[in-house]
C-alpha cells in the first residue's frame, strides 16, 4: 500500500483554508472508498480500516475543519454540519478526480460540479455517517454504496449527549467535566470546537426532533443506494425498531455484540465491510 499525503485548498468566505487528506492506494484496487471521521476524530481513526481493505479499493481518509492538520476557524460559531456537508462536495469533487483518472493527489486541482462516479462509495463514522446521508440524499444517484458505523435514522436521547459532546467514544478515558484544553490537545483539534460541537445550533442537517430522539428518516428515504449500517451492540445510538420502520429494503443491518461506540475498525467489521462494498 502506498499513502499520499496533500491538502485540499477550501475557498472560504472570508480566507482559502485546507483541509488535510491522504489517498491510500494499492495497486489493483478496483474502487474509492471517501472515510468521514466522527465528531471529534482524525482520519487516524480510520487507519485500521486502510490496513485491511486497500487490497480491493483505495480509501480517501481527512480531517474535518478544525480536526488533525486541517486549519481550524477563525470563527468558532461556524463549526456546523452544515459547512461539513459543503466541504464534503469539494472532497467528492476532487474524488471523481482520482477515479476518472483525469488528476493526482494535489491541493490546486479545480472543484468543478459532482457528476456521477459510480466507482465511489462513503463510509461514515458516527457524525460522519449523517453527513455522508446528507449529501446522498441531496445528491442521489453520486455513489456507489454507503456505511454508517453506528448511527441510523432515530438517535434516542439516551445516546445523543455522547454524539453531541464527543466525549462518547472520542476517547475512552475521558468523563463528561473533563478539561477541554487538554481533551483537544490528546484528540487533536481546536480547543474552541469541544464547546462548539455542545451547541444546537452544530446539528444544523435536516432532522426531526420527537419525543424518543433526533429523527432523521426523511433523510434516509431519499438516499437510492445501498445502506449498511453497523451497530455497536454496547452503544444506544442506532434503534433497531426505528429502523424497522422505514421498511426501506436498501438498508442493511449488521450488529457487532460486544462494540461500543463506534464499532472498531478491526478484522470482524472489515470483512463486514469489505462484502458489503463487493456484493
């Protein structure tokens, strides 16, 4: 396998910014795989992930704004899903890219329209997973196939503190009081964004709130493509029931028991992956 190591230059509002992403190849892989991290996690997290799957497609991992070594906000108050989504365009764009085999790994290359790359598929983690269904669900017909690592179209208000907060799963030690200077400097990102991703106004994707959770089942009905989504089996985050529902066929469910949130990216939810993504 080899990594290439590049940055994406974002034209912000007020001054161009980059966003860190590495491609992670291997000769005869036969897709893209883009890697969304989580609330508070950098593409570091998806280094298991890489290790066992990039003998049949290449993966595309990055750091969200104000994550890893990509350049933070001069404005806090921006940190929103929102602008996750936008910049998720940028990354998709420069994908087709490498899939037409039209451009290399470098910062300077144009983000014209998305068109359709049938060659690409998103894996999500977590908070990565609602903007991956965002933009499919804006953009149907962009990808080949989707994963969720444990998230589904209702989060029950007993797991939503761990996905608002970050602290549930971002690291295994920390507790609800902990310092934020130092939560950031052990994850890696701006200090400011701990507090930031804690507000209302962070989740600002299309959702419903009900009395059992965050409902985001339009977003999943507008999505054609393939669905798996892993649930970890020691996390709330993912209702079963609710899923059940939505009665959509495209959604496949697969449970790890003993995971917590998220499931790791090990050698059980990677075969997991990997069939998925072939079938």
């Amino acid at each position: 396998m080899t990594t290439t190591i590049f940055r994406l230059l974002v034209p912000d509002e007020r001054k161009p910014r980059g966003i860190a992403a590495t491609l992670h190849d291997h000769a005869g892989s036969q897709s893209l795989v883009i890697a969304l991290p989580g609330l508070l996690e950098t593409q570091e997290s998806f280094e298991g992930l890489t290790q066992r799957i990039c003998g049949h497609h290449r993966v595309l991992t990055f750091d969200w704004v104000g994550r890893g070594q990509s350049d933070w906000l001069e404005d806090s108050s921006r940190y929103r899903m929102s602008l996750y989504l936008k910049d998720l365009g940028l990354i998709y764009s420069f994908a087709q890219g490498l899939v037409s085999g039209a451009g290399e790994a470098s910062s300077d290359r144009p983000a014209n329209g998305p068109q359709s790359s049938p060659g690409i598929a998103m894996l999500g983690t977590s908070m990565g997973g609602l903007v991956a269904l965002a933009f499919a669900g804006m953009r149907p017909g962009l990808l080949k196939k989707i994963v969720l690592n444990d998230v589904g179209s209702l989060l029950p208000w007993t797991g939503i503190l761990g996905l608002m907060t970050g602290l549930h799963g971002a690291t295994k030690t920390a507790g609800l009081f902990v310092n934020p200077h130092d939560l950031a400097k052990e994850l890696r990102v701006d200090p400011r964004l701990i507090r930031a991703v804690q507000k209302p106004g962070h989740l600002d994707l299309p959702y419903e709130a009900t009395l059992s959770g965050v409902d985001f089942s339009a977003s999943f009905r507008a999505v054609p493509e393939p669905i798996l989504i892993m649930k970890a089996g020691q996390s709330e985050m993912v209702d079963g029931s609710a899923l059940a529902q939505l009665g959509a066929s495209q959604i496949r469910l697969h449970q790890f028991p003993d995971a917590l949130h998220p499931v790791p990216y090990d050698e059980e939810s990677c075969s997991v992956i990997e069939g998925f993504l072939k079938s």
